[in-house]
C-alpha cells in the first residue's frame, strides 16, 4: 500500500507531518517501570491486594508502552520505504496525522482524548505506578481514573480492610466522605479505605461549604469534585432521603462499548436542597476523565 503524499498547507508533505508527530509521541512516551525492582522493593507486599493490582496495572502500561514503541518504530521504517505498509501501519498514520489515537493502542483502556493530552494523561498515568513502585509507599492521594481497571483496585481496597479487621469481603461496601478542606491539609494515609481525587462532576454544580449538590453555572459542563474518602463500611440499607446515588463513569462514553463498560461504581453524596430525582433527570453523574 502506497501512503498519500499530497502536501499540507505550508507545502509540508503528510508524511513529514506524520513523522514529526510519531517523533513527538515517543519524545514524550514514559520509561518503562522495572517489574522485577518493583517485586523486591514490596518483597511479602506482592501477594496483598495491593500489591497484585500495582503488578498488573505496571505490566498493563509496560505493554502499552512497547506496542506504542514498536508501532512507531515500524511507522518510521515505513514512511522511509523501509518497510511494506501493511494496514495497521496505514491506520496508525491516518490517525496521527488526523491526531487521533490509533485503536489498537487504545485496547488498555478506553479515552476519548485527541492524541496531544492523550498522550500527556499517559505519562501522568504511568507516574502514579512509578512513584508507588520506586518507594513501595502507597500514593496519599489516588487518582482512580489512572487505573486501567479501577474496579479492581476498589475491591483490593475492600479486601485490605476485610482482612486488617478479619471481617467478609461480601460484608463490606462503601462510604464516601467529601473532604471540605483542601489538598495540602491531607498529611497522612486514612485508617481505613483510601483518598481519591481527579473526578468530574457532570450534571450539577458542587457547594464546597454545605458539601452537597447544586445547579451548575451556566454555560459550565463539568466541574472538579473534592477529593473524596472511600471508606469501606459494613453494607447499610438502601440510600436514606437526601442522597443521590451518584454513578461514576471511566470516561464521557457512558454506554462503554460492547468490549467494555464505562460504568465504575455508583458515589453516594448529598442532593442538597432539591431530591434525589432531579439529580436523576438532569442525568448527574461523576467522569473520571474528559474528552479533552
């Protein structure tokens, strides 16, 4: 297969167009996180639940990152004529001179970023795992929407407390508390659970001081939620009046995909001065990421 060579409006050609951009990608593409440091710096750690989920998501993105190298490696050799275009290599160059992200490096998880902050999510992605590797210490504050599959860790969350309190897993589910102070007043790791932040409110506005919903502003489409205590908590009864049963989502695509769903957990948080309802019909809801 012969890629286009028609020319862009300053007479560059695609190609070159292309190769800059793939060059900017790997430019800015994170090292890979040393697997086999990581199991001797957690040494018994590995086994905990925890522990598993760190080694997953660090193999994950050491994939990723290869795939990522290689393709672009290849896609160079191709646009020189050193290798044959085959079709996923004409993909990936219809994608990044389009700046998109090519579909098969979105298959560890699912984003609906243009290629540019796509690419910078990526490196802050992986520095949540290099740091948590390097020093074996647990992040103060999670950013859930870095995991490729938060579910996971929301239940090795659970099992560190059921065993820390030698109670069931099966017996446990969530409280959320919403933090009304700022970010530099948390110094320490909560008892139990674990700090999250880096949500986005969709749907509804949040009053800071009353720690409740309320209407956006106008012309205002998100807006960031405090980071919010995930405490694991015996399983109570239904949600009492004044809670909205908030759903959380990996990204805008709320439906996911027929691969994937995009629904993560439901948040519950105060519905301020209208009900639980209203909250449903304005279709609020929580994102862990944007489209931008």
């Amino acid at each position: 297969a012969v890629v286009s060579t028609q020319s862009t409006g300053e007479g560059e050609s695609t190609e070159s167009k292309v190769m800059g951009l793939a060059q900017d990608v790997r430019e800015h593409l994170p090292e890979l996180i040393d697997y086999e440091n990581t199991l001797s710096i957690l040494a018994e750690e590995r086994h905990s639940p925890m522990g598993v989920v760190l080694l997953q998501e660090i193999l994950r993105y050491n994939n990723l990152i290869n795939q990522i190298s290689g393709s672009l490696t290849d896609l160079e050799k191709g646009i020189k004529g050193l290798v044959v275009m085959s079709e996923d290599l004409e993909e990936i160059f219809r994608c990044i001179n389009e700046a998109r992200v090519p579909p098969m490096w979105s298959k560890t998880y699912p984003s609906l970023k243009p290629l540019g902050s796509w690419t910078r999510d990526l490196v802050q992605r992986v520095d949540q795992f290099f740091k948590w590797a390097h020093t074996g210490t647990m992040p103060l504050l999670f950013y859930l929407s870095y995991f490729t599959f938060p579910t996971g860790f929301l239940t090795a969350v659970l099992q560190t407390s059921a065993r820390s309190n030698n109670i069931s897993v099966d017996s446990l589910s969530w409280e959320f508390i919403v933090q009304i102070l700022d970010d530099v007043n948390i110094t320490g790791q909560p008892k139990d659970g674990v700090y999250i932040k880096g949500m986005f409110l969709e749907g509804a506005g949040w009053d800071k001081k009353n720690c409740c919903l309320v209407e956006a502003n106008a012309m205002q489409l998100v807006c960031e939620m405090p980071t919010i205590h995930f405490k694991p908590a015996e399983i109570k009864k239904k949600a009492g009046r004044g809670i909205y049963s908030c759903p959380c989502y990996y990204y805008p695509n709320r439906a996911g995909t027929a691969e994937r769903a995009s629904y993560v957990v439901s948040v519950d948080v105060k519905c301020g001065s209208a009900t639980a309802d209203h909250w449903i019909k304005r279709g609020t809801a929580l994102l862990l990421s944007l489209d931008s």
